[in-house]
C-alpha cells in the first residue's frame, strides 16, 4: 500500500513538472498526444513513468523544438470495450493527433480500426500478436518485435536437440493464437509433429489447469512450448510441479511473453519453472541504456523496468521527433457533414488533416534508443537477435544467442562458421540445468506409465497364416495373435529401453471378415484409430506419404513363379535325341565317305578289300560302321588310308563318348523347364496370371500393363497351387506373383512342381507402420536391428520359414542342391572341327591318289607298281602276304 502511495506522488510529481514546463512553453506548439493504458496496474505504471521521462529527457536535450508534446491519458480499465472508448474520447475530446497503446492485442484490434477510419496513427509497444499485422491498416504501428519473429530461435533449439514432437500451450485469446501459424510452418520445415494443442482460457480456474496438466502427462510428448501472459504462466507451473511434470524426461520452452515479465513472478513460481528454457528479448548495453537504469534505480529502486517501458520510451521520442519533422500545419480534424440523419459515435469523429502527414514523418524516423536500433519496416521493429535463457533457482542464466544468418552461438561475437558440422548441443549453448535436475538431455517422449495402450491393428489373414494368424480362444473370446511377425514385433518390444503396454486389435469386420485391404488398415494409423500397424505389411511410397515406417524387419520383393515341366518326351524314339537330325545325318554321310574313302585307297593293293562287288561294298559299311565299337579285322597298307583311320578313329571317340553322356542324362534325370521365363513373356502372349488377394501387387500389375480380366486373384497357397496346375486352357493361370516372403512359404509346401523365374518388382521389406513423427519409430528401429543381428532372428527364420527344410528346402536361402537346367540336344556345330578335319584329310588323299593315278598310265602303273615313287607302301610278294595272313589268323585264334 506505501509502495503504491509512493508511486501515485512520483507520477504527480512529474506530471506537475510536465504542466510547470507547459507553463514555460512560451512561443511553443502544444501537440496533444494520447496514451491508453491499463491504468492501476503494474505495467502502466512502468511505462507511463517512461514516457514522462521520455518526453522531459527529449525536450530537455532538444530545447530548440517548436513543438511540444501534451500526453493525455485514457483508461482502458483492462477491457476491449474501455479501450475503444477511450479512444473514440482521446480523438472527439481531445482530438489527439496520434496515440500510443493500447496495452493488449485485443486492445490494438479495435484500436487499429479506429485509427483508420480518424487516420489518427496508433504506435503500440507492447501488442505483440501476429493478427495485427493481417489487418492491413497503415495507421497502425509496432514499436516492439511480432511474437512470430521469436518462431526461429524455438525452431533451431528444437531441431538441435532432435526433438520430434512439440505440444503448444497457448492462452485462449488473440495473444496466444496469433504465433500457432508460423510457428506450425517453422515446425512442419524441420519435420516435427504438433500431435495436440493445448490452449488455456485466460481465466482458467486452478482445477482447469490441472485437467489440462492431465492431459498433457498422459500423451507420450514431453516437450511443451508455453506462450501466455506472466499471471496466468506462475499459476500454470506451480501446478504443473505438483502434478510431477517438472521432473527429468521433460522439457518446458517459454517466449518472451513470460520471461520478459519475469521479474514480476513470485518467487515460488519461478522456482517452480526450473529448468525451463526461455526465449528473452535482447537488449544490447549502451552508455545511454546505463545511465538510464542508473537513474531508473534510484528514482524508482522499488519498480523493476522492463522492456516494454524501453520501447515505450523510444516511441515516445521518435513521435517527438516525428511531429516536429511534419510541422505544425494543418492540425485540425474535418467536421462530418450534417446529413439530417443520426450518424454513430465512430462516424462523427472526423478526419484528422494531420494524421497523413505524421504517418509518413514516423516511417522515416531512424535513431539508437535506448532499446536498440529504432526503425519501422513495414509497420513494425525487426530484431536481429534473441537471448536464451535457462531458469535456475529464482533468476535465470543466459546460455547462449540466436542471431539471424548465424543461429544459435554462445556468445554475440561467435560465427556459425567457427561451428564444425559434427558439432553438439554444447558447442551452441552453455551449460544446461533441465526439469528434476536431468543430468541428460531428454528425449522429448515417454510411453506414460498411467497412460493407455498402444492400439496396434494386425491384418486377419485368410491364407499365409505363418506371417500372422488370428484366431479366438473359445473358452475367454479373447484374441489370440500369432506368425512370425508378431513374434518379431515382441523381440523387438523387449529389445526397447523402456516398457511398452499394447495390445492387438485385429482389422476385421463384427462377422469376422477382413474390413479392407493393407491399404485400407494402413490408413487407419493416419486417421487415428490405431496407433501403429504390426504385420506383413510392405513398405511402399504412396503408403509413406501419410505414415511412418520403421526399419524393415524382412527383406521382400515380388516374385513371378510358374509350374515346371519335363520338355523331354519320353518314348520309343528316345535315342535318337541326344544327337540333332543334322548331327545325325552328317555322322551317317561321314560314315560312308570314309569307308568309300578307305575302299579307292586300299582296293589296288589290299586283298581284304578286293573280289566281287558285292563283297567290296559290304566291306566298305562294315569297316566304316565297325570303328564305332571295335578295331576292324580289315587292315590297311597305304599311308593316307591310314592317317584317314585315325582321324576317323579320333571323331568317333568323342561322337560316342558325348552321345553316351547325354543319353544317360535323358534317362536318369529329370530335366524340369519352367513354362515361363518373364513377366514380359506373360504381356506379349496375353496369359493369365495370379495375385494375392488385398496385396498391393494388383496395381503394379495393372501399372506394367495387365488387363483386369487377365488377373486372378487367391488367397491360400492351396488355391495358388490349384490355379497353376490347371492352366490358362482349363481357367487356370500361367503364373503368380507373390511377395517374397509368401513365396518362400508356398515354395516351401510345393518344391517340387513350381519355380520362381523372375522378381519384377522391388520393394524395402515388410515394416511396422506409426503415424507420422511417432518418436517410436526411431527406438523401434534400433530394436530391430539389434534383434536382425541377433541368434534371436534366426530362430525365428527356423522357427517359422524352415518346418519344411528336410523335404523342401528354402528356395531363397538354401536353394535346391540339384537345380533344374535346360538340356541341349548336341549339334553339328559342336564337332564341326572334327568332322572338317576329317574331310580335309579325305580331300587330300583323295588328291593324292588321283594325281599318281593320272601321272601314269594305267598299264605301266601295273607292270611298275613297286618301283613307283608314288606308291607310299610297297605292294608284298603273294607268298608274302599269305604268310601274313596265315600269322594274322594264328595271332587271332590265340588271343
């Protein structure tokens, strides 16, 4: 009460100083100005002893001035309504030619609007909120920062801690809703999430408060960004620490509507807010700031000056400034013409003849004020600077800056270039004391101990049932979940450093049937009806674009599998296929003409190959035929034949030796081909092909071509199996395409018949699906990889891909150790060496043997034949030769 009474004599003091300098004011213009305050309160009183100290401090230091400024004051009473009358009183009564306030954005709404209609400029140094600025009205002028320019700083603490979620706090009113815009862009560029808003009424009782803290505890976000007036922010934290949200694990971000003003909270409030960060408004220090404090505090040593009384004391020189620059001139208002008819309070104002010209003066205005830098563009102050501050105990300590171009650095002078790229928190800020004293940052989420379960949608499955399987227990009704993929999923829970309270919800309709496709269970994340999605669930663009995924917890990818068939017919003309008609009729021509070959060169001169015509022909098949098993009796004497035999000798070798192979290949092993080699064999022909059935593979097909009437759909393997073995001839299919995983499990069942030729399409894998920038998905992601390194990921492989391994092994991991492959028929090309080679040696005995045939004639070749320097062997005496024969015989009966 004394401080209060010590207040009121010092403003009386200073106003009868006003009026004693008025009196003085001989010779000088008196240009009344208005001031609409919330008189009584704190605020006001602040920065109605500023402007009074303004006003006297300019015209002290400016005594050449021809004007002079007149300050009447207009109570607002704290309300919308009083300010706007005491406007509409200021511009009638008074007829003020500018006005400074009023001290509320609500205020400022109303005010602006009369401004503009009296043209009558309004200069605020305390209506903060964005709003303002889309009314658009060129009277109206903020001499203080827009609560969107301190957006920024906020975005850059959060993006440097990698927080991922953000819960606002706001107040109920123009103030607080005037940030969300930007500050939602600022986020939504830095890819964080504002899952819920928080607002509070501007008179929210305690227990309000606390249902709303409530709330908050229970959502798994643990970073809140509060932005209310200081009265309303120590009632909020007080009770937010007796709730238990001041302790570690989360973070509390204040603007500068609350620590601005913090000196006006009490003291246990403020000890309530440890550990919060703050964005403050920089001041930078200056002779003049200095002194102004110095004379501040001991003038008033019991009123703390706050940044509010600063701007209002730049305003109010830069409107001394500005009125003395636009003259004196024309200062009257225009008088509303009298129509006859009743005009409203607001249209009989006038027009203010002066306000034009003052506008334009005050936008040119540029001078350093005790605040900084004082200069309008476009309406209003620009920082550059912002001030971070960590509340400890019952003050706070800076930590750091944010500066345009240069971000957040610990000190002014520091550039973000000396900042390597591989930098940490601590390399931007100073020391910081978080919420219980953390000793850690914290992680900005928390699965709430007292919160609900995770509802996690699983997919019912009609076929495939490995993956996931849900059934009822018919002794409770519950649901019971199993597959490999819910096995997984629990590895991974257990994987997390913290516990996770879920259950399973599957995505059916009350009959029991699935209620959609994956696309349809997918989009229920997104529309909030479950929390995440655990299942075969494929990881794919369009689907990303409204969810998260984690890591893929399985490799996948589609597969085009076909029905195997035996191409080789198995009949009575079976040995003949090793060999082509070609190979075959080549061996059968090659076969005479190296007999025919052997018969010109031996006949002369060789009895086994002389006598009738019908024994010299059969001797040249039977010699010709016989190299093929055995050495003939037949021998032969000249040299060409018998370079020719061993030609021949070699040929049949490896004709034999290959076609023996390839004949007891046909016989032995079953040589299984696929029907189909590619999908794009599939489209050329106009076959009909399988899908899963509610698998996203349905659009790839139809993307790569596929009419709707070519593609059948199936749910089970067994019908799968049943639409390959038919075939397109009997409503069957030529192929299917499956997924990989569903693919191993069907090959798995049917090794033996089917095979996959080709994996069109490439997809990531199956993942758990969460709503976009769920913080789960980053821990859930280091889980599965700790589990996919695991021996615990292999036991799952066997347990659930592997049941089959010992008469079907996987075809993916463990393919088959006797693999089908194509059988080739051998063809001439395969021994058309040989066979030329063969020729050629024909050719030149042939050439031989004619050139000595004509080189004589034919009687003197006779009578001469031994003496001949063509003959190559010499012809032996009869006796000789029967000698020969006789020991041939003999060597032949003894072996």
């Amino acid at each position: 009460m004394r401080t209060e009474k010590l207040f009121f004599c010092i403003l009386l003091v200073f106003f009868f100083c006003l009026e004693f300098n008025r009196g003085q004011n001989n010779g000088k213009t008196l240009v009344d100005v208005g001031v609409i305050t919330d008189v009584d309160t704190s605020h006001s009183k602040v920065v109605m002893l500023c402007i009074n100290m303004s006003i006297s401090d300019f015209y002290s230091s400016h005594p050449q001035f021809e004007t002079r400024l007149v300050v009447n004051v207009g109570d607002s009473k704290s309300d919308v309504v009083g300010a706007a009358i005491a406007a509409l009183d200021l511009i009638k009564n008074k007829q003020v030619k500018a006005i400074l306030g009023p001290w509320t954005s609500m205020q400022a709404h109303f005010l602006i609007e009369i401004g503009q209609k009296s043209r009558v400029p309004i200069v605020s140094y305390s209506a903060t909120s964005p709003i303002l600025t889309s009314l658009r009205s060129p009277y109206f002028l903020r001499a203080t920062y827009e609560d969107s320019f301190q957006v920024q700083p906020i975005k850059a603490i959060i993006k440097l801690f990698g927080w991922r979620e953000v819960v606002p706090v706001y107040i109920d009113n123009t103030f607080g809703e005037g940030i969300m815009p930007r500050l939602t862009d600022a986020l939504q560029d830095i890819n964080v999430r504002i899952p819920y808003r928080s607002v509070i009424a501007i008179n929210a009782t305690d227990h309000e408060i606390s249902v709303e803290l409530l709330k908050m505890m229970n959502m798994p976000t643990r970073v809140f960004l509060v932005h209310m007036y200081y009265d309303l922010a120590s009632r909020f934290f007080i009770k937010a620490k007796e709730l238990g949200l001041m302790e570690p694990g989360y973070v509390w971000i204040l603007t500068n509507g609350v620590i601005d003003d913090l000196s006006l909270i009490n003291e246990t409030a403020v000890e309530a807010m440890e550990g919060v960060l703050g964005i403050k408004t920089y001041i930078p220090k200056s002779p003049d700031l200095e002194k102004f404090r110095s004379r501040w505090r001991s003038l008033f040593p019991r009123v703390e000056l706050s940044v509010y009384g600063l701007w209002a004391y730049d305003a109010t020189t830069a409107l001394a400034v500005a009125i003395e620059e636009a003259g004196t001139n024309n200062m009257t208002f225009s008088k509303v013409v009298d129509t006859g008819r009743n005009v409203s309070e607001l249209e009989a104002l006038g027009l203010s003849q002066f306000g034009p010209k003052l506008l334009q003066t005050l936008l040119t205005v540029q001078f350093r004020g005790l605040a900084g830098e004082f200069r309008f563009f476009r309406g209003q102050l620009q920082p550059s600077v912002f001030e971070i501050v960590n509340i400890i105990n019952t003050g706070e300590k800076s930590i750091g800056f944010w500066k345009e171009g240069n971000g957040l650095v610990k000190k002014l002078d520091q550039q973000a270039s000396s900042i390597s790229a591989l930098s940490t928190w601590k390399d931007h800020l100073k020391h910081i004391v978080w919420p219980g004293e953390a000793d850690s940052v914290p992680k900005g989420w928390q699965i709430p101990t007292k919160g609900k379960k995770l509802r996690i949608g699983v997919p019912k499955r009609t076929g495939y049932t490995d993956l996931v399987k849900v059934t009822r227990d018919p002794i409770t009704n519950s649901t019971v979940v199993t597959g490999f993929c819910i096995d997984f999923f629990e590895a991974v829970i257990r994987e997390l450093p913290y516990d996770v309270s879920y259950e399973f919800i599957p995505f059916e309709k009350p009959d029991g049937k699935t209620a959609g496709n994956y696309n349809d269970l997918v989009y229920q994340v997104y529309l909030g009806r479950y929390d995440a999605v655990v299942g075969d669930t494929t990881i794919l663009v369009n689907r990303s674009s409204y969810v998260d995924f984690t890591f893929p917890f399985i490799k996948s990818g589609v597969g085009l599998i076909v029905e195997m068939t035996d191409p080789v017919k198995r009949d009575y003309i079976l040995f003949m296929k090793p060999l082509s008609w070609k190979l075959w009729l080549t061996s059968f021509i090659s076969f005479f003409l190296v007999g025919c070959t052997v018969w010109v060169l031996e006949y002369k001169r060789n009895p086994d190959f002389s006598g009738p015509p019908r024994f010299q022909a059969s001797t040249i098949c039977w010699f010709a035929f016989s190299t093929m098993v055995f050495a003939p009796r037949e021998r032969v004497f000249s040299f060409w034949a018998r370079a020719l035999v061993i030609a021949w000798y070699f040929l049949v070798l490896v004709l034999t030796q290959s076609y023996t192979a390839s004949l007891a290949s046909l016989l032995t092993s079953q040589k299984l081909n696929p029907t189909i080699t590619s999908m794009s064999s599939l489209l050329e022909k106009g076959e009909t092909v399988g899908y899963q059935r509610t698998s996203f593979i349905l659009g790839k097909l139809k993307e790569r071509g596929f009419p709707q009437s070519s593609l059948v759909p199936f749910d089970t393997a067994e019908e799968c199996d049943e639409l390959l073995s038919k075939g397109p001839k009997k409503g069957g299919v030529s192929g299917a395409f499956l997924e990989i995983p569903y693919l191993r499990l069907f090959l798995g069942q049917f090794c033996n018949t089917y095979k996959m030729v080709e994996e069109p399409f490439n997809v990531d894998g199956f993942g758990f699906v969460f709503p976009i920038g769920s913080p789960l998905v980053a821990d859930v992601s280091r889980a599965i990889l700790k589990v996919a390194e695991s021996p615990k990921a292999m036991e799952l492989e066997r347990a659930w891909f592997k049941k089959k391994e010992q008469s079907c092994p996987d075809p993916i991991t463990n393919p088959d150790p006797n693999p089908s492959f194509t059988s080739r028929q051998l063809d001439i090309d395969s021994f058309l060496f040989l066979f030329v080679g063969v020729l050629l040696v024909c050719v030149m005995a042939l050439g031989n043997f004619t050139y000595c045939f004509l080189a004589k004639d034919q009687v003197s070749y006779l009578d001469k034949v031994e003496m001949s320097p063509c003959s190559s062997s010499q012809q032996m005496p009869v006796k000789r030769k029967t000698q020969l024969n006789m020991s041939q015989v003999h060597d032949q009966d003894s072996l």
